[in-house]
C-alpha cells in the first residue's frame, strides 16, 4: 500500500517500497481476506495460510542517472536550437547558410547510414 510519493528526482520513477513478494497467493484459501490489528495498527491480508501485514511505507519517484543525463542532454539541445533560431532571425545569411548546409546533408544522408 502506498501512503504517499515523494521525489529524490528531477524526473520520475515509481517503486511501491515494498518488497518482491506479493500480498496474496492466487487460489489459495481464504486468500484475499482482509483485517485490522489493532494490536499492530495496520491491516493485515490473508494468503491462503497465513495473515500478512500490508506495508505502510512510502514510494519513491526517481529516474536512474543515464535517463536524467539523456533528458539534460536533449534539454541542453532545445536551448542550442533556440540560440539558433534567434541567430538566424537577426542574421538572415546564417539562415540561408544553415538551409544550404541542410540541403546538402539531405543528399549525403545515405552514406551516413548504419
């Protein structure tokens, strides 16, 4: 069970913060059943053999390294076009220059194929 998410990211990733091993056991009897211990204050699910307290912790949200180093990277590569963009509006010979140099890239593309 999930009590709440927070963040130790920029970009995200959702863990329950519980372990491999799921609450219930398909098929088996009584599986599914749930209860309040008041003794423990949670509740408790049942297996089909025994009784199974439901995990309070929270989640957390994350991406791994190499995905925030991809999304910096493509962030960084958008501000580039931007740049870019602006350059070419105040200077319209970089413009015709960078149409020229596309042009050129799309006749050569199939040699850069792999």
């Amino acid at each position: 069970m999930i009590n709440g998410i927070t963040s130790n990211s920029r970009y995200i990733t959702v863990s329950d913060g519980s372990g491999t091993n799921p609450y219930i056991s398909p098929g088996a009897v009584g599986a599914g059943m749930m209860r309040w211990n008041p003794n423990m204050n949670c509740m408790e699910v049942c297996d089909g053999n025994s009784w199974k307290s439901l995990g309070m912790s929270y989640a957390s949200v994350g991406l791994t390294g190499e995905t925030e180093s991809l999304l910096d990277w493509a962030r960084e590569k958008r501000m580039e076009e931007q740049r870019l963009q602006e350059m070419m509006e105040k200077y319209p010979a970089l413009k015709k220059a960078k149409d020229n140099f596309d042009i050129l890239l799309n006749i050569v593309k199939d040699d850069f194929k792999q």
